[in-house]
C-alpha cells in the first residue's frame, strides 16, 4: 500500500524524513494523521482508554526518540505501530492487572472510533473477551487487520513477521473468533 499523503500533501515517509531533518511541522503532520488511530489501537488492545491515551502519548513519545534510527524510504505506518504495540506489550508486562474495571469487575468499552455510531454494548464485551481469549500472535494481526485497515504486508512488517506467517496467524485467530462467538450468533438468530 503506498504512502498516503494527508492534509499536508506529503507522503508519512517524505513527512518522517523531513521531521528526522529537524522539522516540527512534520512532526506534527504525522501525529494529526495517525494520533487518533493508534490510540484506537491501543484501546482495543488493552481494553482502556485512559492507558491507551497514555500509551499514545508514550508512542509518539518513542517516535521522537527513534527518529535518529529511521531508514530513509521506510513505511511510517507500520514502525509507528511497531512502536505502539511495544508500548503495549511493556506496559502488560508491568500491569499485570487491568487498571480501570466496571463495577461488575469487567474491561470498559471505551475504545476511540474516528465516527461516533450507535453501539450494542453487549456485542461489543462479547467480541472484546473473545478477543483477550486469542494468543497474542493471533489477536494483533486481527486488531491491526479488522480495526486498523492494515494489509498483511504492513502487518508482517510491523511485527516483524512474513506476510504468510501473519496470514496464517489471522486466519487461526479468525477461525478461533468464529468458534468463541458461535453461540453468540445461535442466539441472535433465534
């Protein structure tokens, strides 16, 4: 998938090469272009807005640190969700609890969408603890491919991994959602 230009016009990488060049502009062209999708991301990823918000913060954060290492003609996209889902993965490993439960002990829906719609809550907790059920490698793929719009190209780059390897991880994590959400669906269709 190429590059896509944005409010500024740019390209993310010809934006990432002129923020590593020491313009801010640029920097915060990207984080206008990609603030509200990561921290989406992460919200669904760790089922907390407020952590997610934090985490974006810490991406970007990571982004301004790392820019020193950025490979001139690298895709932006998925190093910056690289990045977020390392921040993800730290901060479980530091918070081995979840942070901010409901009263009835469960993870809040909160997860940031782009448009507001009408949500069925009950849906939504059904998907949320079929995905916490998924191993780790099969839930990103799905999260970055179903929420993020994310190729498998993209996806395997982001995580390090060969687009057939994702490939086969989502396809396992689907297989394995269908199974969790099957009874789901038998009583919806009563």
């Amino acid at each position: 998938m190429p590059a896509s230009p944005g409010a500024s016009g740019d390209s993310d990488e010809v934006l990432m090469e002129r923020f590593c060049q020491g313009d801010a502009q640029a920097f915060d062209a990207l984080f206008q272009r990609y603030a509200r999708p990561v921290q989406g991301y992460l919200a669904r990823l760790t089922g907390s807005a407020a952590t997610a918000e934090d985490l974006a913060q810490l991406t970007f954060l990571s982004l301004v640190r790392a820019r020193g290492r950025y490979q001139a003609g690298a895709r932006v996209r998925p190093w910056l969700y690289a990045i977020a889902t390392n921040a993800a993965r730290d901060h479980a490993r530091r918070h081995r609890r979840p942070e901010d439960l409901t009263p009835e002990g469960e993870l809040p829906l909160t997860a940031v969408a782009d448009t507001p719609e009408p949500r069925d809550a009950g849906l939504e907790r059904a998907v949320q603890r079929a995905l916490e059920q998924l191993p780790e490698g099969q839930r990103l793929p799905i999260l970055m491919h179903r929420f993020e719009g994310m190729g498998f190209a993209e996806i395997a780059e982001a995580l390090g991994l060969t687009e057939s390897a994702v490939k086969v991880r989502a396809h396992r994590g689907y297989a394995r959602l269908r199974e969790l959400l099957a009874p789901l669906q038998q009583e919806t269709s009563r």
